[in-house]
C-alpha cells in the first residue's frame, strides 16, 4: 500500500520564539493504518501537531476523523504505523513497554465518556485506588479534598451506581487527578451528559487547567465543547485540515 498520501493540513505555524514553551505532545508525520484480513484502513493520514506544555487544545472531527486513533496514540495505548509521537520530549512510539507504561500512569491522566469506576468501590476508595496505581498512594482525607475540588465531597461514601452520570464524571474526573499527571486526556467527556452536567464538567476541566498548569487534548465533535478550549485543531479523514485559536 502506498502511504505517500497527499498532503493537505493547514501549516502549523510556531509561536515567536520570545513566547515559545517546549513541547508537551509532539506528532510528527504520523501514519496510522488498520489492518484486518485483507482490509487497510487508514486512520491517520501523515499527522503534525504540536501542543506546547500548558496549553489546551481541543481535537474536534466527526466520527472516523481520526481523533480517538490520535488520543490512543498520545496516550500509549497504540503505537503509530510510521512517524514520531513523543510526550515531554520521549518518542513513545519507539519505547519499550516499561516506559510506556510509567508515562501513562505517572505523566497522563485520561478521562473517557464512560468513567472507570470501580462499581464494588465508594467514591473515596475509587481515588485512593487511582492515587496507589499511579504511585501516588493518598489518605482518605486528600481523596475527600479531590472530590471537593470537582464538586462531588459529599458523595464520597457512596457507590458509582448511586450518583448520576455528571457526578460520575466528576468523579472519574477526580480519579485522574488523583495521579497528579501533567497531561491531561479527555475523550468526548460530555457526550453521554445533559448541557448543565457537560457545562460543568468542562468548567472543572478549565479551572484545573488553569490552577495547575496542565496540558490538556480534549477530543469532541461538539463545536461548542470546542469553543472552551485555547486553540481549535479540526481533523477531517485522518488529515488536520484546520488549527486556529479559538473565540
């Protein structure tokens, strides 16, 4: 298969050097393809994208865009059939499974559409357990304060099925910083929530950004959930075909 595919991104044009910040999350010329039985599919058509550390980038496309493929391979869940993703700096398409594996628990939090709840678990147990796996081990005290910090304290006692899907969010929400990552992941967090819970969840994911300084890749389809974010990078059959700065 040739995958010298025609080039049609936009040019991503650099800050001045005054203001540029090193790169949190790097992909250079990336090619992703699919392959099952006889069939290609290509999910990323030669993908540049760099998002400096502290900012937050929205990734917006319809469905089969490409953008949950793009997320996989930030998050080292999926390695890139060609080309470079690195993360501070590391080429994580080309590292070993050791430090894959340290980066997604010590340096990227990810919050999906469905939360990972332990359903057996309280919400404060939930944190505490996100917390150890991320070797960031936290007292019931400190998962309490996380839980206030996404609005959720008072549900601490109870169980995943006994709160609604936004506080559930929140919550899983409260997971991933419990980690205390530098990069934060989220993948359609709103979608399967009513506009009050969603316009929360993104202001909690705003005021985080802001208060702590994380880098954040949020992937949507939703223009509005878009719109919250610094910068706008529109993907379309696998290809950026827009990044502007959002408002």
């Amino acid at each position: 298969m040739d995958l010298s595919v025609t080039r049609t991104a936009t040019p991503i044009v650099p800050p001045p050097a005054e203001t540029r910040r090193a790169s949190a999350v790097r992909l250079e010329d990336v090619i992703k393809v699919y392959r099952e039985s006889d069939m290609e599919t290509i999910a990323l058509r030669g993908v540049d994208l760099d998002v400096p550390a502290g900012e937050f980038v929205a990734v917006m496309g319809r469905s089969g865009s490409g953008k949950s493929t793009l997320l996989n391979l930030v998050a080292a869940v999926d390695r890139p059939t060609a080309g470079r993703v690195l993360l501070d700096g590391i080429d994580i398409a080309r590292a070993g499974d050791e430090v894959r594996q340290r980066l997604r628990r010590g340096t990227v939090g990810i919050v999906f559409q469905s939360q990972n709840l332990v359903p057996s678990l309280d919400l404060v147990e939930n944190v505490c357990l996100a917390a150890a796996l991320g070797g960031r081990p936290l007292t019931r005290a400190g998962a309490r304060d996380l839980l206030g910090q996404v609005d959720v304290a008072d549900r601490g006692g109870h169980r995943p099925d006994h709160l609604s899907g936004g506080e559930q969010q929140r919550a899983a929400l409260a997971c991933v910083l419990a980690a205390r990552p530098r990069i934060l992941l989220a993948d359609e967090i709103t979608g399967e929530l009513d506009t009050a819970n969603g316009a929360l969840v993104l202001h909690l994911v705003r005021e985080i950004h802001r208060s702590a300084g994380l880098t954040v890749l949020l992937v949507t389809h939703d223009p509005v959930v878009a719109d919250r974010a610094d910068r706008i990078v529109e993907l379309r059959d696998g290809r950026i075909v827009g990044d502007r700065r959002s408002g």
